[in-house]
C-alpha cells in the first residue's frame, strides 16, 4: 500500500471510530474476534443465511417505499437514505482476508473489494427511476470522497445521488450526531426522509426519517 493510503486508511479509521466485533460479541470496544467467531461469521455468510436475511430485509423497505409513493402527493419530494459500507457495498470478502480485525475494517474502506448488496442496489435503482432523492450519508471521512463515489459506480450505483461524509474535523466518539443532523438536512425545502437504511443501529437512531430498516452484520459494530 502506498503512502497516501495508508495516511487516508488511518485518518478513515479515525473519523470512523472503527471497531470489529463478532456476533458472539457485538460490542464496540470488543477485542479482535476468536477462531470461533470467526467460523461463526464465515458460516453465516457463507451458507447463503447472511444473504437471505438482507434480501428479506431489503424487500420489505421496497414494498414500504412503493405504498409510500403511491400515497404521497409529491412523490418527488420523498428522500431514501443509505448508508454505505455493508448496507450498499459489502466488504465481508474483504474482511475475511483479514481475519475480520478491527485494522483490516478501515483498510477494507480504501482497499476493497466491494460488492454491490443487491436488494440495496434495487431499491436504489426503483428510487432512481421514479426520480426520488437517494443520498448516502456514511461515516466515511470526507477524505475518501473521490474513492468511495468511484467504488459506488464500480458496483452499480450510478447516476443522480447525493453523498454526506463525515467532516473530517469530526472526531466524536458516535456516527449519531452527524447521521441525524445531515437527515434533518435534507428534509429541508419540503423534502420528507421516508426510508433510512443501514446495518448498525447508529446509522439509524437520531430521528429524521419516518422508517428505518437495518440489515444484519456480524462482523462489527459502530457506536
């Protein structure tokens, strides 16, 4: 790895406030995981249950977002939220190269690869396509701007979307300041957060959004 990557995966482990954390032990400030956990994890993903719990996940946030539409007066003004890493991109194959430590978390931000989530992705296309607004708002530094827009486009996510970092300058201990403030920011000028997705319960608390949906992950948790 360069030099400049590995000052951006630091500064993206800092801004992130990473922590890797099993689902045995789903605890931010937990120790790396055991060879156990480990094997927990992988046969999680692996044995198609991870995959069917997102899709399943996924699913029910399209069919809420279409009887939202259907319903809304001015279906352009409705706003879908996404988070990024493991709820639009995954990075478990990263991950497991890394033995799913908390280090190899913020390499994976930088390094890949990224597969797109596929019922991420379509839900993000249906929004697209009816002209809703679709922003990601991620933990990701603003440092990783450039990087994280081309990963989007690699694995699908193109077109018309609007993207909040974090701030760098942000070094707060939660995601839930920043996450709930740039909700309530895109409510403005009569816009409405219908639809809040994400994979860590922090990417969901704060308000702003008239439903949240969370896809599972095991491998760590964000405070």
């Amino acid at each position: 790895m360069s030099s400049t990557a590995r000052t951006l995966a630091a500064g993206a482990a800092l801004a992130l406030g990473l922590a890797a954390a099993p689902a045995a032990a789903p605890a931010a400030d937990a120790p790396d995981p055991t060879p156990e956990q480990i094997a927990q994890i992988e046969q999680y993903y692996e044995s198609g249950a991870w995959k069917r719990a997102t899709d399943a996940v996924t699913a029910r946030a399209l069919r809420y977002l279409r009887g939202t539409v259907r319903r809304a007066r001015a279906p352009r003004r409705l706003v879908v939220v996404l988070d990024i890493d493991d709820t639009a991109l995954s990075s478990y194959d990263c991950m497991k190269a890394g033995s799913f430590t908390d280090l190899r978390r913020s390499l994976c931000v930088l390094t890949g690869p990224h597969a797109p989530i596929a019922g991420t992705l379509k839900l993000f296309r249906w929004a697209q396509a009816r002209r809703l607004t679709v922003a990601f708002v991620t933990g990701r530094p603003e440092a990783v701007g450039r990087t994280t827009r081309e990963q989007l486009a690699r694995a699908g996510f193109r077109g018309r979307y609007e993207l909040r970092l974090r701030p760098d300058g942000d070094t707060r201990a939660s995601v839930v300041p920043f996450k709930s403030s740039a909700r309530r920011s895109l409510q403005r000028g009569g816009r409405r957060v219908v639809l809040n997705v994400g994979d860590q319960r922090s990417d969901l608390a704060g308000g702003f959004a008239q439903r949240t949906f969370k896809l599972p992950n095991p491998m760590y948790t964000l405070p």
